[in-house]
C-alpha cells in the first residue's frame, strides 16, 4: 500500500495532489503548480496564508504552554482572545465567550447553553430550536439536524432529533412565488406560524446564517428580513442564534455579518474565519443575561471539550484578530468584496450563470440550465463540481455546492478568497472561473 492509502478521505474515488506550501492567497502542491485560493479553503482564511506575525505568536505559545484543561487553568492569551471578540460584538452586553474546536462543536453549544438557560430561568418546558430549509450548521448530529439540507441529512435521519424548518430568504427562488417589488417578507413571517404551531411556550431559539452559505451559495436576505426575524423573536421570547460560522470575523465586511441590518443576536457562533484556519477553532459569544442567569443559578455549565480554551489555539486566535484589526482587513473585505461582485457580473454573458449574488468577499454563481425559467440541472450530472473541477485545473480554488433549490437540487460555486487579494488576483479568478464555466458549457 502506498502512504496515502492509509487515510480515509472525505471522497473514496477521488486522488488528491499534495500540497507542498502556502503563502498570501496561493498554494502550492509538491509539483510546483501554483493554485489562486478562491475560496479560502472552506471559507476559512481570511487574511491569507503565511503570515509570519501569526507562525511568531504560534511559536511563541508553543514555548511556554501547549496544553492546560480548562476545568484546571484558564491562560492569558484566552482572556485575550475573549476581550478582542467582545470588543468586536455590537452591544457591550454581548460579552461572554466560550471557547472551542469548531464551527460544529460551537453550533450545539449554542444549543445546549440556551437551552440550560431556560431551564435555569425556570421555563424548562422551552427545548425547540427552529431553524430553516436550504441551511447548513455542521456535520455533528446535533447539527445536522438543524441544518436544512437534504443530501447531507439523509444518510442520518433515523438518529436526528426533530426539529421544525421553515422557508430560507432565497429571493431568487422565492418558495412564496413573490418578486422583489411584491415581497411582504413571508418567509420571516413563516416564523411566527412555526412557532404558534409548535407553541411559543416550548420553543428555546431560532437559529440561522445571516447569509446562507456552503448550502445555497451566498444567498443574502432581502432588506427588512434580519428585523422582522428580531421582531419576532422578541415578541415571543425567543432566544436569537446567529450563526455566523462563515460570515463572521469582518467576512461580509462587517465584524459581525447582522451588522449589515443592524441587528443584535443573543448568541453568536463563530469558527473558521476566527483563526484563518492556523488552527482549528471555534467559540460562542452570548449575551451577559444568559450568562448570569446560569451564574446565579447552578453556577456551572454542563457542556465541555477536550480543547476548549486551548491556549495554542486562543494565542492564535488572538493573533489573527490583532492582525485584522491592525491591517484594517475587515475594511478592505467590503471594499474588495464589492469590486468582486461587480466583476462577476462579466460572468452573466454566459448561458448557464443564471444569479451572481453576494456580501463582502462572500460570493456566489447559481448554475442554471435555462435563464428565462430558471430550471435547474439534474444533480446526477454534479455541474458545480464539473466547473469547480475544470478550475482547479487551471490553477483556481473554489468551492462547488448542490442542493440549495430543495436539499437535492441545484448548483452553485461559492467564493471566499482572502481579505488580502488584490484587483489583479480578483481579475485573474474571474478569468479563470469564465474559462471554467465556458468549458462546462462547451460539454453539455
């Protein structure tokens, strides 16, 4: 057997080249081919690849301290980290972090720390979370079952606890057939009858991305969506997660994505972008009302992980978001994201680009059969990855998606290049992802 053999890989069919090395926002495999990384990896980094400051401060930690369980030590570079996050948040009272590995591992203990707020707030009877269709929020089981997306959920379905769904804010496929002009926000108000329906009584939290991403590609809400959604939360005590796993950390070009609609969550989950991916890392901010409430109650939180508050990974943690803020990064990601969006639309001369869609350098491409119906290709012939595979090819990282129609159908290319790509790099990935498309379109 050869060494590779021996790692089980996410695709069993597919031969992965190796990667040799990265620096700014291109990777290198044992080859010598160069690859612009147009997506970030998995929408993970964020101020690019190699910076010296952030491997300084790695370094740095990994002389003094590796690893401390949180049940016996707390660390300076956690208290750190936690102060630069909350100094982020949009509220003050937005102020208490809990740190851990993942994007998954951070959706459920949003789950569980609401959860155990309302039973230690004396509403034990509050246990739903209603999340939506056309969503993703993780590969646990847990958060497998609040996402919305069918192809990722069926192998699992017999072991997910239920959870009501409701309609996305996919104006492009409005599942109210309503258009821009007529939209009286139907799909927020589709909230409001989840809950009568499962009783306002039982139900914890509502959770969601402020931008669909990994499931749908990029699908940004219309104007009023975020404020209804408050509204209504508020209306019945409702807790308000927002997951912001990818569109958190300055991706959308604001620190917090809701920011854009100027909205408060009272639980925010982040990863990814949280470390630019130097380390695999995840946290929760919750507002302080939840926190005390647990606080004067049992006094403890029954949730836990082996790395939670690892002090590598909050000295690294720190170090990304002190160099965000030093580079003024999360500026130039609206800035940048914005020249983005305006040179995808180059892309609508072609048959199949049926919507270009976006916030920040959060981007997405719908693949379409035929633009005037908007009628969608059969999934058997996995278009998103025929493209996101032509483009790698010619030298470009993206990251293809299906299912956002209906958990099945559907086809797109999610974009999330680095904070740091110029001009010329945004013009080279355009160039290369027309070249992409164009051959798709060529063989179909």
């Amino acid at each position: 057997m050869r060494p590779d053999d021996y790692v089980f890989y996410r695709n069993l069919q597919k031969k992965y080249p190796v990667v040799q090395r990265a620096e700014s926002v291109y990777v290198w495999d044992n080859k010598g081919k160069r690859y612009l990384d147009g997506s970030g990896g998995a929408c993970v980094v964020s101020i690019g690849h190699g910076v010296p400051e952030i491997l300084e401060a790695m370094m740095k930690q990994a002389e003094q301290v590796q690893f401390v369980h949180s049940s016996h030590f707390t660390n300076e570079q956690a208290t750190k980290c936690a102060a630069y996050l909350c100094n982020m948040m949009p509220e003050k009272n937005l102020n208490k972090v809990y740190f851990l590995s993942g994007g998954s591992e951070a959706v459920e203990s949003a789950v569980k720390v609401v959860r155990q707020y309302w039973r230690e707030a004396g509403k034990p009877d509050k246990y739903k979370i209603i999340s939506r269709w056309s969503s993703f929020h993780g590969s646990t089981t847990g958060a497998l079952a609040l996402g919305g997306h069918t192809a990722r959920r069926r192998h699992y379905l017999p072991i997910f606890p239920y959870t009501p769904h409701i309609e996305p804010a996919y104006c492009y496929r409005c599942g109210f057939e309503e258009t821009q002009d007529r939209c009286d926000l139907q799909c927020a108000n589709q909230l409001e009858r989840s809950i009568l329906h499962e009783g306002p009584d039982f139900v914890a939290a509502f959770i969601a991305e402020p931008v669909v991403g990994a499931s749908a590609g990029a699908v940004v809400p219309k104007d009023g969506y975020w404020q209804r959604i408050r509204e209504i939360c508020d209306k019945y005590n409702i807790k308000l997660i927002a997951d912001e796993v990818m569109t958190g950390i300055g991706r959308c070009g604001e620190n917090l994505c809701l920011n854009n609609w100027n909205i408060v969550p009272d639980v925010v989950v982040l990863a990814k972008g949280l470390s630019s991916g130097y380390t695999p890392f995840g946290a929760i901010v919750v507002k302080e009302d939840i926190y005390h409430t647990i606080q004067r109650g049992s006094g403890f939180f029954v949730h836990g992980h082996t790395y939670s508050q690892n002090p590598l990974s909050t000295a690294i943690g720190a170090a990304v978001l002190s160099y965000i803020q030093k580079h003024k990064l999360i500026e130039r990601s609206k800035q940048m994201g914005q020249y983005l969006l305006d040179k995808l639309q180059d892309l609508n001369s072609l048959d199949i680009v049926g919507d270009i869609r976006g916030l920040g350098l959060f981007a997405g491409i719908e693949l379409v059969r035929d633009k005037t119906t908007r009628t969608w290709f059969d999934s058997a012939l996995q278009i998103n990855k025929q493209i996101a595979n032509q483009a790698f090819s010619r030298g470009l990282i993206t990251y293809p998606g299906a299912g956002g129609i209906d958990g099945i159908h559907g086809d797109h290319i999610l974009l999330a290049p680095p904070f740091i790509i110029t001009e010329k790099q945004i013009d080279e990935l355009v160039e290369i992802l027309s070249s992409a498309i164009t051959a798709v379109e060529n063989q179909i």
